[in-house]
C-alpha cells in the first residue's frame, strides 16, 4: 500500500456500495466504511495533532514504533491507527462475489504452505471464527514468500518488520451483524468469494521483490 501521512483521509471504497451484494449488503459497508472506518481515521487525526514531528511519518512506520511513541498516544496510535490500516487493507482487498480464483506464485505458495487452496481455506475460516472477541485473520506472506496465517485481537497488526500483510478478514461484530447477526461463520464463508487475488497476487510479488 501506498504509505499516507498525517492528516490521514477516509478513502472512497474501490467499487460501488452495493458491488459486494448479496455478501455485503449496502447497509452494512455505508456503516462500516462512512462511520466505523472514518472514526479511525478522525480519532487517529486527533491522537498526533500536537506532535508535528510525528505527522511526518507514514502510517505503517507509525505502527512499527508504537512501543517508543510519547506514552500518551500509545494506546490510541495503537487502536485507531491499526483502525484506519485495516480498515484500508479489508475495503481494497475485496470485490464483486463473481470469477476470480487465485492462480499464479500466489496459488503455488498457497499449495506449497497449506497443502491445498480447501486446506488453507479450512484453516483462514478456522483464524477467523475462531478469533475470541473482535479482531481479525490475516494471510500474510514473509520477505522469501513463506506463507502464513495469523489471528489479531481488537485493531492491532501483524509484525510489520517480519510480515507483509496480502489480505485480512473483519472479524469485529460491525463487519457482519446488520446481515448475518451472530453467525460468523457464514459471514467469513461468504467473505472468501470476495477476495481480490488479483490483488492479493500483486501485493505477494511485491512483497518477494
Ligand atoms: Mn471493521
């Protein structure tokens, strides 16, 4: 992803509000990305407003040094900047339910690491209702392309100096509750068609240089 700076704005979703249906229905991505996402995205605004040396730094480096920020701004760099990265990397990782499978380097590695794409499907659906609580599940992929599958609590990230993140799963209440109330499994059964492995595929080659 592109790295932004301070101060940080709500991006328009990639595609239109009713381009998930009947996954994501337009109820449910009007509240998720024009309230949750852009309380983030304000509340983040607010966190670093009186610390100008900080404003220079992209969102991920701010990330990445969350244990040496002023203690005050910790907690809320912490959750609301893992808030506006998430939410950014959920709303560009999906699109329309219809024709896309991974195929390519990113297949292969699936295959390699998981043993089978209905494997690693089992395990991604297994991080993701699994998950306790809020958070969410991730594939994530190291710098020589190693595969791997990883659970966060509340809006915290992965190891951003170990991983780089393909795609993730809102596993938070708000992601799914207008539409499916408390069944999350079905919500993350419905989430994997929608999945942009064409993205996902760029960002892998990327990621392995
Ligand atoms: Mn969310």
């Amino acid at each position: 992803m592109k790295e932004e700076t301070y101060p940080f704005v709500v991006k328009p979703l990639p595609y239109e509000y009713d381009a998930l249906v009947p996954v994501l229905d337009q109820e449910t991505l009007h509240f998720h990305h024009d309230k949750h996402y852009k309380t983030y995205v304000d509340n983040l605004n607010a966190a670093l407003s009186d610390y100008p040396e900080l404003q220079k730094l992209g969102l991920s480096d701010l990330l990445r040094r969350i244990d040496h920020l002023p203690a005050a701004i910790q907690t809320p760099v912490r959750n609301n900047g893992g808030g506006v990265y998430n939410h950014e990397l959920y709303f560009d990782s999906m699109k329309s339910p219809v024709g896309q499978e991974p195929s390519g380097l990113l297949l292969e590695a699936i295959e390699r690491d998981f043993g089978s794409l209905q494997q690693w499907k089992e395990q991604m659906k297994q991080a993701a209702v699994g998950r306790f609580g809020s958070g969410w599940a991730w594939l994530v992929t190291d710098r020589d392309g190693k595969l791997s599958i990883v659970q966060t609590a509340n809006q915290d990230v992965p190891d951003l100096d170990k991983v780089i993140p393909l795609f993730l799963v809102d596993v938070w209440e708000h992601a799914y509750y207008l539409q499916y109330q408390n069944r999350r499994a079905d919500y993350v059964d419905g989430w994997f068609g929608l999945i942009n492995w064409r993205k996902a595929q760029k960002r892998y080659e990327e990621a392995i240089g």
